[in-house]
C-alpha cells in the first residue's frame, strides 16, 4: 500500500477559527478521502502555531497565562475540525515539549552542524501579524504588510541568529523552476520564482528571551534566545510524524505528499522550508498546494470590521456537510471568493433541499410504497468510480468543477428520470415499476460514493438508507430554510 502524507498549515492560536481556517481544513480532508478511496494509506496533519509572539501579547491582554491561554484556544481549532468531519490524523502542538521541542531542536543543530546558523545585530522593521521583518520595498504605500493593513510595524534592534538563506538562491531557483518542488497554480510557483530571481537575504531566526517573553522553543546551547517563529513552526510537519523522536515513523511517512496552505505564507514554504531541509540534509515536500482567500461581503475578514464568521454557528445552523459544499462547489480554490451567508442560504435550498434532499426523498418513499425488495448495492472498484475527467480534477484540485458536473449530469438527471419514468403512473406491470425504481436508487447509490471526499456524512446516510433490500423513508437530509 502506498502512502500519503497530507498538511494543512498550522495556524496561529492568538483567536478563535474563522471561516478561513474551516476552508483549508476542508481542502485537506477531500485530499485525505480522496486519497483513501485510492488505496492509500494517508496521514492528515494540522496542528497549533502556538509559539507565536502574538500568542503571548494576546495571552497578556486576556490576563491569562499564555500555556492556559493557548490550550484553551488550540482546542476550539480541534473542536471545529470534529465538527466538519475532519479526519486529523495528528494534531501537533507547538508548546509539546517532548515531542515538538526536541525535533525543533534537532533541525537547528543539523543546520548549524552544516554552517548555515550564525548571530549578528540586527535592526528592521517586524510584522507581528506575520512574524517576519520587511524591508521597506516590501510594504505598500502606508508603510505597512499588504497581510495586515492598518496595523504598524514594530522597528526592532537585537543580537539574533541568522540563516544564510542567500546560500540557497540558485537551488530554490533550481528546485522550482524543474518542479523538483511543485507548486500549484502556475501563477503562484511563478510568483515564488519571481521572488528567489531578486536574489534571497539572510533571514534571522532567533528572537531575545526578552522580545518572546520567554516563550517558545529554546535555541540549543544558548539560554538567551528562542526560535523564531517560522523555524519552529514549520518543523511542525516533521516533528508531528516522528522526527527526532520515532525514526521509523518518520521515515515512512517524510517526505511529505502535499502542503495546503493560503497564499499568504507562500515564501514561507517554498522558499524558507525549503532552504533549511536543504541545510539540514533532509527530503523536500513534493508538493504545494496553494489556495485563495475568502472575502466577506466583499470586503476583507477584519476584527475591526465586525465581518469575522463564526463556522460553528452555521454548522450548529445547517450541518457540517451543508458547509463543505458551499465552501467546495462554490469557490474556486484559485481565486479569492467572496462568503456570504444570504448566497449560502440560496445554494443550500437549490442544491441541497431542493436539490439531492428532494430526490433522495422521492426516490425513497416511491420505493417505500412500493413494497418492493431491491437488490443490494454492489462494490464499485475506484477506477470504476470517477471517470478520468473527474480523476484528472481531483489530482488539479478542482473540487468545484468536480461537483458543479456532478450536480449538473447526475443530481439533476435523477430528478429528470423520475419525471420522464412516472413511476407513480405505472399501474399492473410489477416488472417495470421495480425496474425503473432499481435503475433511481442506484444512481443514488452511485452519486453518494461519489460525493464521500465532499459530503461524507450526506454519503453515508444515503448508502445505509438505500442498502436494501428494503427502503423506508427518513427525515430530510437537508430540511428547506
């Protein structure tokens, strides 16, 4: 059996999840499902950014011990995954001391053992939103991180580390350009390209025991300084598989398969990650996988706006797999999509109650009436589920072409063939009527397999109300609004 190692990106704990977060942790799940309906043996990864220096100021604006605060917050991101029927194999903590700590640790001494670490003073513009330093070329017009707008940057002079990430121009220029590392979309791996091509600067990562609050992984051999933030957080994807603390682990399931992450931490990946598993003799991720962001009633998510959705209430609200579909049919993950809760309601009413709901219970209670014993689903091999069209989507991440043709050839054709068949009109021919039952309920049968990487509790209730040999109806799948 082969393997696939899936990762989302570990997001900061400083708040509650947003719709952002319940988006990319879809986008993994499907990878996951799909990968599994393959044969694979996978393993999906997310996990808490939890050494962060805007963990530590929210943590003291909430009065509240950080290691406390953190915990209570990474929580709620494991809550809203359970409730998306997200399948994390692993969830990796950043402050886990036994695990995380010791792999972090070893990656630094590998790349200080090859002579990639050394300390100098540093003074520079930082983001704490992003936990980087910008040159003053890098920001818009304000002065300020095109990420983060309206929030100023902090101008910071200390001793750090520094990784001589310039070492690594011409080999991260090499790796993109042949695909060694993938990126997906094209405009995103020539984005990167564009960026190794200015030629890359050493970057520092390391922070003063006093600027982190005392707060994050101890750099070895020196009690005065913490890893940086990307540093440490990256290794997550390492450490939560077993690096520096379960070699066989590790080993079976490095490197990893694909990254999903938001286009906004792109350097970080394909470049910086990169470099410091090159520095430190390891293997390199195969692939990227990045995807757009989500406006809200056009204007960007915002705390200051009021316009951050909560994903819990509306899946309280509709259930999770209402949710997904929305997030996975509706939006492209190549380009930014505007949320809003009124399109929501419409698509779940057209395409969910009206649509798959209607005829599932139409088909049900024909079948109910009827009397009738029907044969039991068959096995269906998964070269025989998807056609290569669809096989093709999957392997591009194309998940909302996937369901717009699903829904358009083969949701919709089973409302049009009980129409066109009638079969509440067939009177004295036993034969036909269970015949064109039979032929209702395995086109059912065969878009719930299909939808089981989207919709995978929808899939399963429709599998087990329609096993056979008889059918009964039940509540609505998706009651209308």
């Amino acid at each position: 059996m082969t393997k696939f190692y899936i990762t989302t990106a570990i997001p900061y704990v400083n708040a509650k999840p947003h719709i952002g977060h319940a988006l990319e942790f879809v986008l993994g799940d499907v990878v996951a499902r799909y990968n599994k309906l393959k044969g694979s043996e996978t393993r999906l990864l997310s996990g808490g950014d939890e050494n962060a220096l805007k963990n530590v100021q929210a943590a003291e604006k909430e009065k509240t011990p950080v290691q406390e605060f953190i915990d209570k917050n990474t929580k709620l991101f494991e809550n809203l995954a359970r409730q998306l029927n997200v399948q994390f194999d692993i969830f990796q903590k950043g402050s886990d001391q036994s695990h995380h700590y010791q792999a972090s640790q070893k990656l630094w001494e590998l790349c200080k053992k090859n002579g990639d670490i050394y300390k100098k003073k540093y003074k520079g513009l930082y983001c704490v939103g992003c936990e980087l330093f910008y040159t003053r070329d890098e920001l818009d017009e304000n002065g300020e991180c095109y990420e983060h707008p309206g929030k100023p940057l902090e101008e910071v002079e200390e001793e750090n580390y520094f990784f001589k990430l310039s070492s690594y121009t011409e080999k991260i220029l090499d790796l993109v350009e042949k695909n060694k590392l993938e990126i997906v979309p094209d405009f995103r791996r020539n984005e990167v390209l564009s960026f190794v091509k200015k030629g890359l600067e050493d970057i520092s990562i390391s922070r003063s025991n006093k600027r982190a609050k005392n707060w994050g992984v101890p750099v070895p051999g020196d009690d005065s300084q913490r890893m940086y933030v990307w540093f440490d957080a990256l290794n997550i994807y390492q450490s939560g598989i077993g690096f520096g603390w379960n070699e066989v682990e590790y080993k079976k399931w490095w490197p990893a398969d694909i990254h999903i992450i938001g286009k906004g931490i792109i350097r970080f990946h394909a470049v910086y990650w990169p470099a410091f598993l090159l520095s430190a003799g390891l293997e390199l991720p195969k692939k990227l996988f990045v995807h757009e962001y989500f406006t809200v009633n056009g204007q960007k998510m915002s705390k200051t706006l009021g316009n951050v959705i909560d994903p819990i209430e509306l899946i309280n609200n509709y259930g999770a797999d209402a949710l997904r579909f929305y997030f996975l049919k509706y939006f492209s993950p190549f380009s930014d999509g505007d949320f809003s809760v009124d399109k929501f309601k419409i698509a779940y009413n057209a395409d969910l109650a009206n649509g798959l709901g209607n005829a599932v219970a139409r088909v049900a209670k024909l079948a109910e009436n009827s009397g009738f014993e029907f044969e039991k689903e068959k096995e269906t091999k998964f070269e025989n589920l998807y056609s290569e069209e669809l096989k093709n989507a999957f392997e591009e991440f194309r998940f909302n072409y996937i369901l717009q043709k699903l829904w358009l050839d083969e949701v919709t054709a089973i409302d049009q063939h009980i129409n066109n068949e009638s079969p509440w009109l067939i009177k004295n021919d036993e034969t036909k009527l269970k015949r064109v039952l039979q032929e209702e309920i395995d086109k059912l049968r065969d878009v719930a397999r299909k939808i089981q990487p989207f919709l995978p509790e929808t899939s399963e209730k429709i599998l087990t109300q329609f096993k056979g040999p008889k059918i009964k109806s039940e509540k609505p799948l998706f009651p209308r609004l």
